[in-house]
C-alpha cells in the first residue's frame, strides 16, 4: 500500500470512531451526572468503553451495534459506583490516619490545650461546634473533652454504640465542612 493510500485510509472514519462521535457526548454527559468530579467522568466512560470493545473483539458481546448504548449506560453506572466506593474508603482510611495523629498529638483529654491555638482559633472551633446539631455536638464533647468511648456514650444518651460512633463521624465531618472557609483564609 503507497503512503498516499495509507493516509487516505486512516483519514476515513472506522465505524467505531462514527459511532462515538454520534454518541459520545451522550455517554459523557451521563458518565458525568453519575460521578463526583469531570475527570472522574472520563475515568468512567473510557472503563466502559474499554470493557465493550473487549467483548466485541472477543466476540462474546451479545446483541449488535445495536445494544452497545444500553450495555454502555448500565457499564457506565456500575463504573461510576465502584469508583464512588473506593473513594469512599480512601477517604475513610485517610480520615482515621489523620484523626489517629490529631489524637497522638493533642491527647484526647485536651483538643485545644497545648497545641498552639490561639484564641481566636479556639473561640472558632468553639463556636463551629455550638453550630452542629445537638446530636453531634454533644457525642464530640464526650468523646474528644471528656475522653468518654462510644459504648460509654451510646449508655448515656440512650443510643447504640454504633450510632454514636456514626454521629461522630457525621459531626466531624460538619466541622470540617463549617470550617473549609476559615481553613482557606489562612484562619486555622
């Protein structure tokens, strides 16, 4: 084949490449309402589409051209979910390093004290903290001022130990939330 040939036949479009041209945006629009961030999105999209063109050169697809859209869409939601967990549980991982070496650091009987706070920086907290619903804000007190478990909690207000546990979690999430603001002005 000349050189001239060859560049002809790849400037003509394979039906693969029509076909994602024509459905493309789509897909991508989709992928996007199903994930957290654009580049997760693309992430998304490209795993779909990599798992539909491997059952097509197999030949194990099922259906024609026809049915790439509906295997694509469902493809596209189960990405987006296992990507959306294992985010999940990055994050979660992260969170407790991070809350073991707040807590090696500042002792769980002192949050505050010793640490280098000044106080402004305590009065935000503080006040951050009186901003919490009540169910969270008294489960943080009793775990971080007065050093309580979540068995011991969960006794005291009457709730399971793993619902204490989770509106702990719930309110220190809140808080960072409350103070993502302060933290970005250089405040804390």
């Amino acid at each position: 084949m000349s050189r001239t040939n060859s560049m002809a036949a790849s400037a003509t479009p394979t039906p693969w490449r029509a076909w994602l041209e024509e459905h493309g945006g789509k897909l991508l629009l989709f992928a996007r309402q199903q994930t957290r961030r654009a580049g997760d999105a693309e992430d998304v999209l490209q795993e779909a589409l990599v798992k539909l063109a491997k059952k097509v050169e197999l030949g194990v697809f099922v259906g024609g051209q026809e049915a790439w859209m509906p295997f694509l869409y469902t493809q596209i939601r189960r990405e987006a979910i296992d990507l959306g967990r294992r985010n999940d549980r990055r994050k979660k991982r992260e969170d407790a390093v991070v809350g073991d070496e707040l807590i090696a650091e500042t002792g769980t009987d002192r949050w505050f004290e010793g640490s280098g706070y000044e106080e402004e920086r305590k009065a935000m907290m503080e006040e951050a903290l009186k901003e919490l619903p009540k169910k969270f804000s008294e489960v943080i007190v009793m775990k971080i001022w007065a050093g309580r478990t979540f068995a011991e909690i969960g006794e005291i207000l009457d709730i399971s130990m793993n619902t204490a546990a989770s509106r702990y979690r719930y309110g220190v999430e809140a808080l960072r939330k409350q103070l993502a603001a302060a933290r970005i002005r250089g405040d804390l």
